[in-house]
C-alpha cells in the first residue's frame, strides 16, 4: 500500500492552500493529508515548530508573504534541527515579496523556492519529485538540446571578515590549499576585484548556521598574473610590479571597510545547547536568535560527539525525561555525554545544567565524574538559562589574553545581504526545459544542493545526481526561484534553440544546395566551353581541308 504522505502549508493565503491540494491532485497519484497552520505573532509563529517537530511532516510548505523574518527564522529552526527524519521545505514569496528574501530563504535552508502565481504547478511538480521520485513525474514541456558552459553559483554563508580573509559556512566541499571562485559582497561592490581565494583552513565543528562545514580562506584580491608567451622580461616585472601596488591599493579599501563597519559588529561569544524533547525554549518565548548569545534546541543526543564538535557550546541544559517515562535524556544519556566531554572535549568543559532531577548537584557530580554540574527539581526553566547564558557572555567579554591582540573581524548579521555569498563553479549544460535541466561538471555537488544561475535567465536549480555516470559527472536539475518574467524570458531561449537548429539546418541545407548547383553549373559551363573548343578545332580543320582542295 503507497505511503500517505503529510503536507503542512504555514502562511495565510487560503486561496493559494486549496490551489496546492487541488494541484497536488490533479499532476499526482499521491495519497495525501493536509494541514494548514498560520500565525501572526513572534512568539506564535515560533512555537509553530513544536508542532512540526511533534507530527513530522514530510513536505513543510512556509509562506513568507507576511511576518517574513518571523517565517524565515522557522525555517531555520527546522533546517538545522535533527528530527527523527528529514522535512522537505519549500519557501514561498508573492511577487511583492522582497527579491532578498528569495536569496535568503534558500540560504536558510529550503529544499525549493517558489512565487507564488495563479497555478501551483511548478511548486507541487518539483516537490513530489523529491517527495516521491518513484511516481517518475513528467512535466510535458519541451526540451532542448545543445551544449554551453556556464558559471553556477553554490551559496554560502559569511560569518566574519577580517583584514586577510573571510569565514564562511556551506554544504560545498573544500579543503586546505584549494583555490576556490567565491562571489562576495565585496567582489561585487568593487571594494577588490578578485573572486580567488585560498583555503588555508576548514572544519565541521563551530557551526552557526545549517551547514556541513566552514572554511577561513585569504583574499588573493587582484588574480594572478599569467604572462602570455612570447611577453619580454622587462614588460614581464612590470606586470607583476603593477599587480603588487594593486593589492595594496585593495588591501587599504578593505581595511576601511573593516573600520567603518566594526562598531555595528556583534560576535555571539557564549553558546547553549539545550536537550528538550518538549521544547521549551520554542514555546510561546520570543525568537532565540533576539538574544545576544547563541542557542541551539534538540530533542535529544544522537551523537553527542557531533553535536559538541558543531556548536562549542559554554552551557549545556538538559530536561531530564519523567521517571515514569522511558525516554531518551535519562541518566544513560548523561553519563555518556561527560565521558565524550572528558575525553574529546577537555579544553571546552562546559556547565551542565540539570532539570527535572531529585539528585543534588554534588551527587551529580559523583555520578558523572565532573565538577561543572547544577541540578534542580523543577522543570525546564528559560529564566534560568537566560540567567547563566547572560553570566557566560559578560565573562568571555571581560576576559583578555594579555600581550595576544585580537585580529579586527567585522561579523555579519545573517539578515545582512551581504552575508550571502556564492562558490563559483564550472557547468556545461545539455538539456534545458522552462521546468528542469540536465547538466555535466566536475565540481563535487552533492544531492540536495541548490545552485544559483543568472544564464539564461536568472534561476536556482535544486541539484540531484543522475545514476549512472560517465567520465563526466551528470546531474539533473529542478528549476526553481523564478518569476513569470523569467519564465517567460527562458522560454524564449527554449524556442531559440529549436529554431537555431532549425535555421541551422536550413542554412545547411541551402548551403548544400547552393554548392550542388555551383557544382552542376560549372560542369554545364565546362562542358558547355569544352564543346565550344570542340566545335572551333572542327571548324578549323575544315577551313584547312578546303584550302588543300583548292
């Protein structure tokens, strides 16, 4: 028997709901059940989340029409949350929506990113695909073929800059001494030229946002000179002269850059994880991301190792699960989870903090073997938490390596346009329709990914590998995050590839043609003066035979 899949819609658009159940019915044979949920307040639209969390829906619909940051922050929330399964998220705007928020919803992680218009098509197409690719959906418009190579852009997120280099955050992987394209704000605003910069270090742990990994990498701002050959040695030195004072002239852009944003920077130094399977700190509270620290909420540790090495946190708050109820955050859970710090994470020695227990702090203590320990009897408590969280933060301020200066970082807001950025990569396109496309590269993507394309039109692509591969690998690509005027735009292109290769062939043909009647009027023509010279040679031979007759 198929699966009945749960679908959620959050947002307000009554109309638009009942068009995504009509669509859903209409392109699918998908056994569904819809819920349609919206609120209007911080705190409200917030707790939404736990309802997420507690049903598990397969297929999350978020509406950013209104309360847009509010419904942005939910998407976070359920982005980077490890929930008993994976939630597909698809993002949608109206055309009155800001064109950031489309940048910054699929960095938020979605899955999909849709205007919404007067069908649903595109948004229900491409996420039964991923929902359920066994259905093997088809979209019934034409594809064309050809061949062209193209950049494609991998978002990323930008954490902090500094005088040298940047942090980012991104799903892409990169390594130590890769040599990567990445589109920034600054490359943009002219503040250096140069997109090349130098991985001098990447890692998984100390994570802000959804991501797999980060990456600090150095500006190279100004390329590489690369002498053609043949270029004389002194024109050569010259070259590489010049290049030297450009990095300079940049490299003091950059630095006044740095100092004309440094006073709004703002670092969230003290970070708390909180294990609640109820969660609390989602529950009627206002956002988490509103406090001048950073907090994270899971259910439970499914590996405590990941987990610690992802956040760093200074503070772990724990809700242990009633007595009576078999649970996962029990005394099990905490033993193993101070054995991993003792043993892993010894330089971090973060507080726990215990709700919901009997036991005092010093047995505690006893029990786990660690001295950074407080219990309490009453349940979860945000008070309490915002408390300690706020002691954390003023004693990481407070506190000064002597004789150590701080490099000068600028740190990003993440509603900041300029925290999105983009790895740049090479893609060679096969097969393109206003829907989807087939594309080759071999740049290390992996499913799921979204990329970012501005030709032919300006688009995103949600990124799955295609079984099967050759020398070069394959990926197929849903369309996605584009308006009406885009779409018209695209199938303009469409249409100009099927005629460019008709009046290809036309022009083939016409050139064949032409060439088989050049041909067939110089042999006429040659024939034509050969019997001309036949004709002249007969003619004279007779003149000579009369005048021997004579």
């Amino acid at each position: 028997m198929a699966k009945k899949h749960l679908i959620f819609y959050l947002g307000d658009d009554e109309a638009y709901f009942k068009t995504l159940q009509r669509e859903f019915k209409t392109i699918t044979k998908m056994d569904a059940e819809f819920k349609h949920f919206f609120e209007a307040e911080e705190s409200k639209i917030q707790s939404l989340f736990v309802k997420v969390s507690k049903l598990l829906p397969d297929l999350v619909f978020i509406d950013y029409s209104k309360e847009t940051q509010d419904y942005l922050h939910l998407t976070r929330l359920i982005s980077r949350t490890p929930l008993e399964k994976k939630i597909i998220t698809v993002g949608l705007m109206d055309i009155l929506t800001p064109h950031e928020v489309l940048a910054e919803s699929i960095s938020a992680g979605v899955s999909l990113a849709h205007i919404k218009g007067s069908d649903a098509f595109d948004a229900v197409y491409d996420s039964a695909k991923i929902l359920s690719p066994e259905d093997k959906l088809q979209h019934g418009f034409a594809t064309a073929k050809f061949k062209e190579d193209i950049l494609a852009g991998v978002p990323a997120k930008v954490g902090y800059i500094e005088q040298d280099g940047i942090h980012i955050e991104t799903d892409f992987p990169v390594s130590k001494g890769d040599r990567i394209r990445l589109k920034t704000h600054w490359t943009e605003s002219k503040i250096f030229p140069s997109q090349e910069v130098f991985v001098k270090n990447s890692s998984t742990k100390n994570l802000f946002y959804q991501f797999k990994q980060n990456a600090d990498a150095d500006f190279v701002f100004v390329d590489e000179f690369v002498p053609p050959e043949g270029m004389e040695a002194g024109e050569i030195r010259d070259k590489i002269e010049e290049r030297k004072e450009s990095i300079k002239h940049y490299r003091g852009e950059l630095h006044r850059w740095i100092d004309d944003n440094l006073s709004r920077s703002l670092e969230k130094k003290a970070k708390v994880l909180v294990i609640d399977e109820e969660f609390t700190f989602y529950q009627d509270q206002k956002r988490t991301d509103k406090h001048p620290y950073t907090i994270r909420c899971i259910p439970f540790l499914k590996s405590p190792q990941e987990e610690l090495s992802r956040l760093g946190p200074q503070v772990i708050a724990v809700a242990l699960d009633p007595e009576e109820v078999k649970g996962k955050n029990n005394e099990a859970m905490l033993i193993n989870l101070a054995g991993v710090i003792k043993t892993q994470f010894a330089d971090l020695h973060p507080f726990l903090v215990i709700f919901n227990t009997k036991l005092s702090s010093k047995e505690y203590q006893c029990i786990l073997d660690y001295g950074h320990v407080m219990t309490t009897q009453a349940t979860f408590s945000v008070e309490v938490l915002v408390r300690m969280a706020e002691i954390f933060e003023t004693k990481m301020k407070n506190a000064k390596v002597i004789g150590v200066k701080e490099s000068e970082k600028v740190f990003i807001k993440k509603t900041n346009a300029a925290s999105n950025s983009e790895i740049m990569v090479s893609i060679n396109l096969t097969k393109l329709s206003e829907t989807d496309m087939f594309f080759e590269t071999d740049a290390p993507l992996k499913e799921g990914m979204n990329l970012h394309i501005t030709q032919p039109v300006e688009m995103y692509v949600h990124v799955v590998p295609v079984k099967g591969q050759g020398k070069v690998p394959e990926f197929y690509g849903m369309i996605h995050a584009i308006g009406e005027k885009e779409k018209k735009e695209l199938r303009r292109f469409i249409n100009s590839v099927f005629f460019r290769d008709h009046d290809a062939k036309v022009t083939e043909d016409t050139e064949a043609f032409k060439s088989l009647n050049e041909a067939k009027l110089k042999e006429k023509l040659e024939a034509q003066k050969k019997a001309e010279e036949e004709a002249q040679k007969a003619a004279e031979s007779g003149e000579v035979g009369e005048k021997k007759g004579a």
